[in-house]
C-alpha cells in the first residue's frame, strides 16, 4: 500500500515481433550514382529481412529503385562488391545479365561501394552504386536486429552522458550508419503508438564520423557515423529532464520508433525489456476492472465533478499506470476506451460469520428476517464460523435466497479465518435484511460475532490495520465482493471518495494473502491527485502483480526511485516511478502466462499504422 501510500501486500513474446516496416524512397541525389539503403527491415511483416526474402509482396517491391535505359539495354552486373544488391522482378530475385525490361527493381543488401556495368555492343557504360546500412547498437554494442528484436524503454533514473552504466535496465540505443563517404550528418525520430499517434519526436540527431565496429567487418571504402546513446522515456516528466536534452524520446509500449536518414524510413518495434534470464520480453496485457464509487446512492462520483468526468480521469490515471509498467512491457489495453464503470455503493449483501476474532460459538442463536421471511439458526457450543456458514446458506435456501460462503484470511490476533455469506435473491438482487431478537440484533452469541456488513463512504471507506491486513475491514470487503467478478485472472480497481482515518492513499489485496479477496486494488481522490509524485495506481498494481505484500525499504534497502519504494513521494523522475529488470522477471514468473492463475497475458502485435500526415498529439 502507498501511505498518503501504505498495501500489504512466457515466453515472454521470444519475440517473433520484431517486426519493421520500410520503405526506401528513390534516392535520385547524384545523376551518375545509384544510392540504396541495404534493406534490412520487413516491410511485409513476416519476420524475415526484405533483402534475404526469396520473394517480395508487391509492396515491398515497389519501393525499390528502377534502373536507367543505358543499364537496362545491356548484359548487366556489378563489379566490386558482387553480393550487395540483388535484382527483383516482380518481387522475385533475378541473376545478373540479360534484362529483362523496365520492370526490373535494384535492392540494397549490403553496404558497398562498387560499379553497375553495362555492355550493349561493344559499348560499356558504368554507373556508381553506393549501398548504405544503417545499424542499430545496444547500450552494451551489440546489434539491435530490425527483424526478430526491438527497443525498449528504459528503467533508469536519468544519468548525465558521461556517466551512463552498463546494466540490464539500461536500453539505450545508438544508431550507425556505414557506407562509403559522404556520410549522412543527421537522424530524425518519430515515436509512434501501436495505433498510429504520434507521441514525440527527436530532430537533427547529429550523426559524428566513429569507427567501424570490428564486428561489421573492415573496409576501407566503408566507413562509419553515430549518435550519441539515445533514452526511450516512458513519459514527459523522465523525457524533459534537462540531463537528458536532445537525448530521450518517449516511447509507447506495442508502439514504433521510426528512423528516417537521408530519404529512408525504417521502424523499430518498441516492447518490453530486452535482456532477461528468461530471454525478451514483448508485450503483455492485464485486464483491469475499474470502478468509481459514488460517496452516496445517485450522488457524485469520487473523482471528477460527472459520470463522465469520473471515466476521463479513471482511464488518465490508467494510462499513467500503463505507461510506468511499459518498463517491464505490461499494458493494461487500449486504456482510451476502457471500460469504468461508475457505481453506487452496494447494499447491504454480507453477513460475515466470525468476523475479527474468530473464535468458536457459546451458544445461541442468529435470528433475522430476509425479505421479511424469518431465518433462524441456534448456534451451538463449539460451532465454528466455518461450521455456522454452512449451517446459515442452507437456512438461507429454505427461505428462496441463495447464500454463498466466502472464508477470509485469518487476521493476526484470531482464532480462525472469519466465514462472509455473500446474499442474493435468485435473480441475482441483494434481498432486504432485518435483525429479529427482540432488542433488533441479528445474532446474540456472545463469541462467535455474526454481523451484516455495511458499505458508508461519507466517513470514509474503513481500511484494515496490520492486524486484519489479509482480510480486511468487513466494510472492505462488503465492498469488494459486491464488485469481484471472482475471476482471480482479472484485477479490479477501485476508487474510492476517501479512506478513514487519513494518511492512505491506496492499498491492495494480492494472492498469497490466501483470501477470498484478492487481486484488488483500491484507491481514493487523493491517491489519484497525488499521481505524479506518488504513482499511487502502478504502486497498487505493482504489489498484485509481482505477488509481493512488502517493500524493498521493508528491508533496509531504500530505493525512493523504484516504483515499490513504500513512502517516497517526488514528482521529478527521480521518484518511485523505477521497475527493475529482476521485478519484470518476478511480475512474470507471478502473474505472466505461464503461472497458475495467469493476470498477464501476451498481447499479440499487429503492423503500426504509419501515417506521415499524422498530427503530433501530444507534444
Ligand atoms: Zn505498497
């Protein structure tokens, strides 16, 4: 939990999803020199780089460069670098020779300088073809691929350039381009989101003359220019930090960054973390159920002034949350059209057998009427809340209700687990409840409590204590079993106007409380307004979805940047906004596919919507 934050509590895509679309555009700078790009990228989005493809979709093929009449007219081939262009027709390769007319296309496939040479009799005429690669390097050097990898935000407080470490949660990039001189001088980016809005861009990224990485083999007609390491931000406030000035660009989850150099356009996937014990990380989705609570029946909603307001300002908060877990390559979906539901709180529905002490019956009696037909139950010496509940849903049957029991979590200073008997009528309505004994009460057991549970959120929702943390309070749970779904894959969340007592902020219900309340998250107004310093939301989900009760401060290790921190509070980007590589880790191995109950499923992509004509939204 946050106290003012306080909560108790795969494959991974092996990412055939690299996928790039590219196009490169004719290159018509110097009459005399064909230039390409080597094509490296998918455009058709089959996981395979264009210029090894055996064949080519249309598409792909129609962004490669024709050739001249003087090259066509001849017996062509290149000289030089024989293998870094191919010839295309109609998307298939063609040997070098005999042309056969104007349908042919030239593909780049590796950087070169060499010469396209044409004889037509007797006549030879020759022609510059200058193919260029652009590369991609991690923070360690390594080759980010185009096809079958992909960049990732990064989860690291910002560091001043000179001074960046080499780990597992820094996924910064640089980018290379090799081929002959004249080099490019420049790179723009362009961040886009999975369906197609553009969220940032990066201009006139210099690109300075750098030696050629060893691995790309030697040349000396090639030579090579990068820029400096470049941040993916996961959002504005890490991104307008003044350290990272011309350096960070956010980027989206599911999302693309597209890369255009001298007239050619490439795309890198964006997905989750690049480098685990378990291999990549892509993109996973869990599926929220988000509720505001109105403080009273048909009154406002506890955030936001209407209906509609309360679900703009519930899916704003989504989306922050989306954006901290995209470290660790978590979305919660499309959290522009989310569904939230803004609902009164629940009628009385709860009788709880048990509740606090959990200690065994007495002697005596439950007495009270359910749609004015009378149910009672004698409590016998020794009957445990476990035995009256069962005892209580068959009363209840007589009766025509139904009865469901739902054990809690013992709390620390009880016997046992209390007993709730979750009410309804067969239609699914809660029934009206009325206490029968004669002074009005429900039961009269002077140790075996039987209480209806009551949902008042004028004073406050009432929160647990380290006490009844696992169980929570009876008025918690009256109020979350009304809204569970029962389905321990889903999460719900739940605002509420306020906590009583003040001081929390949000809190959580996870699964190895080892109660019927779990995966659930509540917070109240001030959890939501206090979104940019404390992160109360992604906080709350954070304990449900790594399955963690505690904080890494819990244990002496005060980490105020990592999002599980339990009371930091700092709107800058050195807040508790942090995932790190090992919690990804344990958030899949807890919740991901794979796990028993999975709440992280993969999230599949499909191409990005790459329109140039496209607003900037956001910036
Ligand atoms: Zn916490």
């Amino acid at each position: 939990m946050r106290l003012a934050r306080v909560a108790k509590f795969s494959f991974l895509l092996l990412v055939g999803v690299g996928m790039c679309a590219t196009i490169f555009e004719r290159n018509a700078r110097a009459e005399d020199a064909i230039e390409l790009w080597a094509d490296r990228n998918d455009s058709d989005f089959n996981g395979i780089a264009d210029g090894v493809q055996p064949e080519l979709s249309l598409e792909a093929a129609s962004s490669f460069v024709g050739l001249s009449k003087a090259l066509r007219n001849g017996i062509l081939r290149l000289e030089g670098a024989t293998t870094c262009a191919r010839l295309l027709v109609e998307g298939k390769p063609f040997p070098w020779g005999k042309i056969p007319g104007p349908q042919v296309r030239i593909q780049g496939v590796f950087a070169c300088d060499a010469h396209l040479v044409s004889k037509n009799r007797g006549i030879t005429s020759s022609t510059r073809l200058i193919v260029r690669e652009l590369h991609v390097l991690g923070h360690d050097g390594k080759p980010i691929l185009p096809v079958g990898d992909h960049l990732a935000v990064t989860r690291l407080p910002p560091q001043p350039l000179s001074e960046i470490v080499s780990s597992a949660d820094n996924e910064d990039a640089t980018f290379l381009v090799r081929g002959p001189k004249p080099l490019p001088t420049e790179i723009s980016l362009d961040s886009i989101t999975w369906f197609g809005q553009r969220v940032d861009v990066l201009k006139h990224v210099a690109l300075t003359r750098v030696p050629c990485p060893a691995e790309l083999g030697d040349s000396d007609l090639l030579a090579c220019a990068a820029t400096i390491p470049i941040r993916f931000s996961i959002d504005e406030v890490d991104r307008q930090h003044a350290m990272l000035k011309d350096r960070a660009i956010v980027a989206a989850l599911g999302g693309a960054i597209v890369l255009r150099v001298d007239g050619m356009k490439q795309v890198m996937r964006v997905l989750g973390p690049r480098h685990t014990p378990i291999g990549p990380i892509g993109r996973l989705r869990a599926t929220l159920r988000p509720f505001v609570l109105r403080v009273s029946r048909a009154s406002t909603p506890a955030v936001g002034s209407s209906d509609a307001g309360a679900v703009a300002q519930v899916r704003a908060e989504l989306a922050a949350a989306a954006n901290i877990w995209a470290q660790c390559g978590i979305s919660f979906g499309d959290t522009r059209t989310l569904n939230v539901a803004v609902v009164d709180p629940p009628a009385p529905h709860l009788l709880s057998v048990g509740d606090g002490s959990g200690t065994p019956a007495t002697g005596g009696e439950i007495a009270m009427t359910v749609d004015q037909r009378a149910v009672r139950l004698a409590l016998r010496r020794g009957m445990t809340p476990t035995e009256a509940a069962a005892r209580l849903v068959i009363a209840l049957s007589k009766v025509g209700v139904v009865g469901v029991t739902s054990p809690n979590a013992r709390t620390a200073a009880g016997a046992t687990g209390s007993v709730d008997v979750l009410i309804r009528r067969k239609n699914g309505q809660f029934p009206v409840f009325a206490g029968a004994l004669s002074d009005g009460r429900i039961s009269n057991d002077a140790t075996l409590s039987v209480a209806l549970g009551i949902v008042d959120l004028e004073d406050g929702l009432e929160h647990f204590s380290d006490v009844n943390a696992a169980a929570g309070t009876l008025e918690e749970r009256t109020l979350l079993k009304a809204l569970d779904d029962g389905d321990p894959t889903t999460i719900e969340v739940i605002v509420v106007p306020f906590f009583s007592g003040g001081g929390r902020i949000g809190e959580s219900f996870i699964a190895s409380d080892r109660s019927s309340l779990r995966n659930m998250v509540v917070t109240d107004r001030a959890g939501v307004r206090a979104r940019r310093s404390s992160l109360t939301l992604a906080h709350e989900l954070g304990h449900v979805l790594l399955d963690m009760p505690g904080h890494p401060d819990d244990y002496g290790s005060d980490t105020p940047t990592q999002l599980m921190d339990s009371d930091a509070s700092d709107a800058s980007p050195f807040g508790p906004r942090r995932l790190s590589v090992s919690e990804c880790l344990r958030a899949y191995r807890q919740s991901g596919p794979k796990s028993a109950q999975p709440m992280l499923r993969e999230w599949p992509l499909g191409p990005v919507p790459v329109d140039e004509k496209l607003p900037i939204l956001v910036r």
